[in-house]
C-alpha cells in the first residue's frame, strides 16, 4: 500500500492557531487570550493563558485578528499553515504558524467493546486505529460488512469495508475523516439469535396472556355456579 493521506479543514471544524517569533511582543495581536479583565480596585489588566480557538463557518472562513476573514476549508493543515504565514509575513518577519483541530473525532458504534466518540490527537486516524482506541470488536462483530457514514459538503456517503480483505488499505474509507460515524453490525449468528429470542419473548407474553384470561374465566365460571 502506497497512500497518502492528510485530513482537510472542514465547516464547523475548531482550531487552535499559534503565532511565535523571536520576539514573543510582536505576535501579542496574533494570539489574544480568551478573555481580559481588571480586578476590583486595581488598575492592572490580567489575561486568561489559554488561546482562543477558531470555529470555520459555513462558508469555510475563520475571523482571525488583525487579517479579518481567512478562507481554511479544504486545505489540509500544512496548507493552512503556509497560507496564514504568508498573510501574517506582511507584519512580522521569521514568523512560525501551529494549527490544530482541535475537535477532530469519529465515532464507534454498534459491535465494539466501547462503543462512543474517539478524539484524535494527530494529523489522520486509520478504521483499524479507532478499533483499537475502543477495544477491539466483539466476538458477534462482522468484520466483512462495516458501515462508514461520511458528511461529505452535506452530502452523506455510505460505504461498506470488509476489514479482511486487503483491499481495505486501499480504500478511500481506510483513512476516517473528521465526524465520520463508523457501525459495526453483528455476525448472523447474533441475528439469528436476536430473532430467536424476540420470538420466544413474544410466544411467551401470548401464553401468559392466554393463561390469565383462562383464569379470569374459570374464575368469573366459578363465581357464577356458586
């Protein structure tokens, strides 16, 4: 397998955006604080530490300080990177860009030992790297007919991977993307189980049914001979 893959800046994506320099003053405009404030009776402003992070819209924009509206969507981090460093290069020379996304996860749902959300760290996640992060499936998973749903411009993808063919690493699906929801069905022994065991839950509510109307009856019969 030879692919390479890189995760794309998405709508509703949240960025965490670092500008440094030698000279940490100069990009103070780039990395405001979430918020500032003055404590009672003094007149020295202190800041939160934390950095702001940045919601891209619809439209794929992000309103950055001091270069306003910026166009993120559809370029992968190292693009994004690039184009901030050249827009910020027109104030501050030798300056280093960081972007991260800070809300990228998938989640696991169906035959899996926990199922939930996955949050990734790093660049890309593969669909045998958040099996893993969720414990492995269970013993009733198939693993030939696993479910991707994929927002794609809000359009929804399907795919099915059979995750015991080789074909899986070549796969577009191989490598999961931002609010991907992965299902993993049960084998056709747990379904044939399942319809077992709905059906003799339902033969078992009619007979005792059944038996408390014979003993309503045989009561009401009594009753009435009496």
């Amino acid at each position: 397998m030879n692919q390479n893959y890189s995760s794309r800046i998405c709508p509703d994506d949240r960025l965490s955006i670092t500008v440094t320099a030698w000279d940490p003053t100069v990009v103070t405009p780039f990395n405001p604080p979430v918020f500032a404030f003055a404590k009672e009776g003094e007149e020295k402003v202190e800041a939160s530490q934390q950095l702001q992070t940045y919601l891209v819209d619809k439209e794929g924009n992000i309103i950055f300080p001091v270069l306003g509206k910026v166009h993120l969507a559809g370029l992968s981090k190292q693009e994004a990177i690039e184009k901030l460093r050249q827009e910020i290069s027109h104030y501050i020379e030798d300056v280093n860009v960081n972007v991260q996304i800070v809300n990228y996860k998938v989640t696991m749902m169906g035959e899996v030992a926990r199922p939930g959300m996955v949050s990734v760290s790093n660049d890309r996640l593969t669909i045998l790297d958040a099996i893993g992060r969720v414990g492995d499936l269970t013993i009733n998973a198939s693993r030939t007919n696993v479910l991707v749903i994929r927002d794609n411009d809000g359009q929804k993808e399907f795919a099915r991977l059979d995750l015991t063919k080789p074909e899986l690493f070549a796969s577009p699906y191989f490598y999961l993307r931002q609010n991907d929801v992965v299902y993993v069905e049960p084998n056709d022994a747990k379904k044939r189980n399942a319809r077992y065991s709905q059906a003799q839950q339902y033969s078992i509510t009619v007979f005792s049914s059944i038996l408390s109307a014979v003993s309503v009856i045989t009561t009401v019969i009594l009753a009435i001979t009496k």
